[in-house]
C-alpha cells in the first residue's frame, strides 16, 4: 500500500513535467505584469484617457494624486487656485465696501459734514451692497470650509456657479449703484470745492489713515463697478478648469451669461441717461440680446406690480398673439374672426418667504398673488403698457374643443381676452400655467362648488 501510493504521487508529480511548470510560471509572471502595468496604466477618473504615467520614484508616485491623468491633475490644481482667487477677491471687495462705511460715510455724518440726502447721494445704495457681499462670502466660505473638512483638498464639491445663481438678486443691486455713479462723482465734486472742511476731512484721511493704502474716495467708489465687471473673467477661468461632466459646468455658463446680459443692460440704460461712461463691453450674440430684453421687460413689470424682488418669481415670460373678441360668440365663427395683435406677456407669481430676511436665500412659501402683466412690442426704445395687470385671482382660464389653438382669459365682471402662440404645444403650456394659479387663488371657486362656466357669460360650457 505504501508502495502504491508512492508510485502515484510520483506519477503526479511527473505528469505535468518540467517544461509545462516552467510555461505555467511564465504565464503566471506575464499576467502579473500586465495587471501591473494596466494598474499603472488605469483610466483617469476625470477624463476617461489612460495616459496616466508610469512613476519610478516612490515618492513622486505618492505625491501624485491616485486614478489621474497629468491633464486632469493640472486641471484640478487650476480649478482650485480660481475658485479660491473668487473668494478671496470677494472678500476683498467685501473689506473695500466696509472702508468706504467705516472711514468715510459714517465719519462724515457723525461730524455733520454732509447731510442726509448729501450721503444718499454720493454713497447710493452702499449698505445693501455690504449686505449682499457678507451674505455671499458667508456662503463661500461655508463652502470652502466643508469640502476640506470632508477631505476635498481640490475643491471637487464647490460648486461656485450653483451659489452665484442663488445670489442672483444682487445684480439688480449693483444696477442701481452702478447708474448712480455719474451723479454720485458729480455730487462729491461739487460739494469738495463748497465746502473746505469736506475737503480737508478727505485729504488727512488719505494722507494719514493707514487702512485706505493712500487711496481717496473716489477709488473705493469705484469698487462696485470694478467687481461687478470682474466676475464674468473669474467665472471664464472656474469654467476653463471644470470639466463638462462637472455638476456645476452648466450652472457656471448660465451665471457668467446672466452677468454679461445684466453689464449690457447697465450699458444700454447708461446709454439711454445720457452717460458718456459705460461698463467693459462683451460681445453680444441672440441670446444674450435677448436676455438684456428680459431684464428690461422684468424691471417694467415689478415696478408696475409694486412686489418685492426677493418675493417675485417669473413663471413665464415670452410673445403672445392677443384679441378681444366683441361677444362670447367668437367661438362658433372660429378664431380666424378675431385680429389678434403681438403682445410680450410675463407671468409673475409672488412668493411669501419663510424668512423675513430678504437678503437670505430662504425657501419660498405659498403663493400670495399671481399677476400677468401685458407689455406693448417696444416703440422709440421703451417698453409700454397695455394696461393694468390681470390678477389670475379675479380671472377664469377656459379653452374650448373647437378652438384648441388657443384659450381664454375673462376677469370677472370686466373684459375677456384670447391668447395664442404661434406654436401649438406652448399655447396649452401657457394656458395650464395661468389656470392652475387662477384656480389656486380664485375666490370664484368657493361659490357653488367652484364652478367656473357660473359665471361664464357665454352660453358655452368650456372644460
């Protein structure tokens, strides 16, 4: 038995002989090789390209940063050096807007240098530009603060352009700064040579206020205009280093368009006043043209409605087709019947926010009021009413089988209006829209179970 189990052992071993072990071992170190190279050699996790290079000094390997090409490793640290040079640009800015507090606004008024209206004049709406950029930076730096507690040395998870649309509403700020600077720059001129005790208050604090860095009034009024023209390079240098498949490469381009077409509107309405200055100018393509046309038609309508901007949000905006039908018979003669004329028709809902803040980017609330507001096509350079804002709480919203092309407007006790786009599909998305906030805010719908063909004067039932 012995014996036996001797010879067969020996028979095994001998069975795979030397050359098949020694080919085996081959294989086995060829594979070895190839899974080190591939591991050497593995895809970028940014890019996809399997350039990464083969490292031979351990400590160059461990320095460079694991699963990424050279590119992206380049990219990464120039995405990180721009994110941080915005905010700490924005903080600079911000400790430049309280100097011009600080060591100049509330010196003068303390010392009865100027008066109330004289302050106003000269420092426009500078307290709001301070809140607005403390807010903002606070953010930032919230941001910044997290990623590296979480371990994102490069700065992965900030998301710059994501914050900055959030922080919209401090464009119109710097607007109103902005063309006001020609007459605050005026004001302070006249008032230096009128007044000698202005005039020496200004020239110590320059000369001997070692928190101005020798710099007089007139440069710290210029640093709204000077940041407000700087964040779209800013945002082209984030965008530059951000690849496509970045969660915030799409909200960065839509930032740094909503800045360009805010800069070309303050050109245009300096422009319009007369102003021989204007902000650095970008190249302006449809888009953007149309854009500057929005923002104008916006500001049209908040100062028509009176809301808050904080408050307001525009649902729809866009050409509409409009008539008034003489009767409530159109619908039998058709719609080729009516003249309908173009209208630009913005759709404005007014949010009650949950903070009281207004300069915080708080959730918004229900829905207080709905207005559509109806703005002639421009004529001599300037947007015109048509009339007084419809409020989708006194209107019913009705469309008819026979006449799907367009739909129906009536304010109650008032007029009726038909509506149409020249594209089928946004005719029906304009008419869900305003029906869902009339039927949200009516207080029709508390009468007889909230009928609206009761008080529909035409004798046809419309769903």
């Amino acid at each position: 038995a012995t014996r036996t189990k001797s010879a067969d052992v020996e028979r095994a071993d001998s069975g795979i002989g030397q050359m098949p072990a020694r080919r085996w071992r081959n294989r086995a170190s060829e594979t070895l090789s190839s899974l080190q190279a591939w591991e050497a050699h593995r895809p970028c996790t940014d890019c996809g390209e399997r350039d990464l290079p083969v490292e031979t000094d351990v400590q160059n390997c461990n320095q460079r940063r694991a699963d990424l090409c050279e590119k992206c490793c380049k990219r990464r640290t120039e995405r990180k050096e721009s994110v941080l040079e915005f905010v700490n640009t924005e903080a600079s800015y911000g400790e430049d807007l309280r100097i011009i507090k600080e060591e100049f606004y509330l010196p003068m008024q303390a010392a009865g240098l100027l008066s109330q209206e004289q302050l106003q004049g000269i420092f426009s709406n500078i307290q709001e530009l301070i809140d607005l950029n403390e807010n903002f930076l606070e953010i930032l730096q919230e941001e910044i603060d997290q990623a590296f507690d979480q371990g994102d040395n490069d700065l992965m998870t900030v998301c710059i352009g994501e914050i900055f649309l959030e922080f919209v509403n401090m464009l119109p700020a710097f607007q109103t700064y902005c063309l006001q600077q020609s007459s605050s720059v005026n004001m302070l001129n006249a008032l230096e040579k009128e007044k000698e005790l202005l005039r020496i208050f200004l020239n110590v604090s320059q000369n001997d206020n070692t928190a101005l860095r020798r710099m007089n009034l007139r440069s710290f009024l210029m640093a709204p205009l000077q940041r407000v023209t700087k964040y779209p390079l800013l945002l082209s240098r984030i965008i530059k280093a951000t690849t496509e498949y970045h969660p915030d490469h799409g909200s960065l381009r839509e930032a740094k368009s909503r800045i360009e077409s805010h800069l070309e509107h303050i050109n245009m309405k300096t422009k319009q006043e007369g102003n021989s200055w204007t902000l650095r100018s970008f190249r302006q393509d449809s888009k953007k043209k149309r854009e500057v046309i929005n923002i104008e038609m916006r500001e049209t309508a908040l100062k028509t409605v009176g809301w808050l901007r904080e408050e307001t949000r525009f649902v729809m905006e866009g050409s509409l087709q409009l008539a008034q039908p003489p009767d409530g018979q159109w619908v039998k003669k058709g719609s080729k019947t009516l003249k309908f004329q173009n209208m630009q028709v913005l759709l404005l809902v007014n949010m009650k926010r949950v903070s009281e803040s207004s300069l915080e980017s708080a959730e918004p609330g229900p829905v207080k009021d709905a207005v559509l507001v109806l703005i002639r096509d421009k004529n001599n350079g300037k947007f015109h009413l048509l009339r007084e804002p419809l409020r989708l709480s006194n209107c019913i919203v009705s469309t008819d089988p026979d006449c799907d092309d367009t739909f129906e407007l009536i304010e109650i006790r008032r007029e009726a209006f038909v509506f149409r786009d020249s594209d089928r599909a946004r005719t029906h998305h304009w008419f869900r829209q305003i029906r869902r906030y009339s039927r949200e805010l009516g207080s029709w719908k508390k009468r007889r179970n909230a009928l609206p063909n009761i008080m529909i004067s035409a004798p046809h039932t419309r769903p």
